[in-house]
C-alpha cells in the first residue's frame, strides 16, 4: 500500500558537505494527509555514475535515468520513509545514520 507520494522533485541539490556523487531531492507527501511532508535525499554514487550501464543492477540503472525517483518509489509504502538513500554498485539501500 502506498503511504506517500512525491510532490515535488526530484531536482538536484547543490552538495553542502563532500559526498562522492550526485545528490537528487525530494519532498514527499502523506497520501492521507497531504499536509505531512517528509524531505528525502537519494545519493548516487559516483563510482555507479562512472561505471558501464551494462554492469549494473538493473535498479541502479532505473535510479540513474529517473535522477533518483525510481529509488524513492521503494519506499513509498514505508510508515516512516528514509531521509537519505544510497545506490551504489550493490543496489538501493538506507543511508546510515551520519
């Protein structure tokens, strides 16, 4: 069941802090209640960026052509949505907490 949507984005973020790769923004709204909103951040790394489309995971190549929006389409349905996601050579995963 999807919780939440995306309202706006995802556009780019200008980095504010060194992060090896793109940095995609969005913001999320609670499907029941619109006026929730969440900000969400997908970091594609820049080693994926660099690598060979052929060579990697098929969602890691939908998250770089859709500028992180397929990435943050599988948390959609999450009660409580991530902050920040990661694609990276081993696929889509939560950042750790910094």
């Amino acid at each position: 069941m999807v919780r939440w949507r995306i309202s706006d984005g995802p556009s780019a973020v200008p980095d504010t802090k060194f992060t090896d790769g793109d940095i995609w923004g969005a913001t999320l709204e609670k499907v029941d209640d619109p006026e929730q909103r969440r900000l969400i951040q997908v970091v594609i790394a820049r080693s994926v960026l660099q690598s060979r489309p052929e060579g990697l995971l098929g969602a890691v190549r939908d998250a770089i052509e859709s500028n992180g929006k397929t990435a943050i389409e599988q948390f959609l349905g999450d009660e409580e949505p991530p902050a920040r996601i990661v694609v990276g050579s081993g696929g889509v995963h939560i950042a750790e907490s910094e």
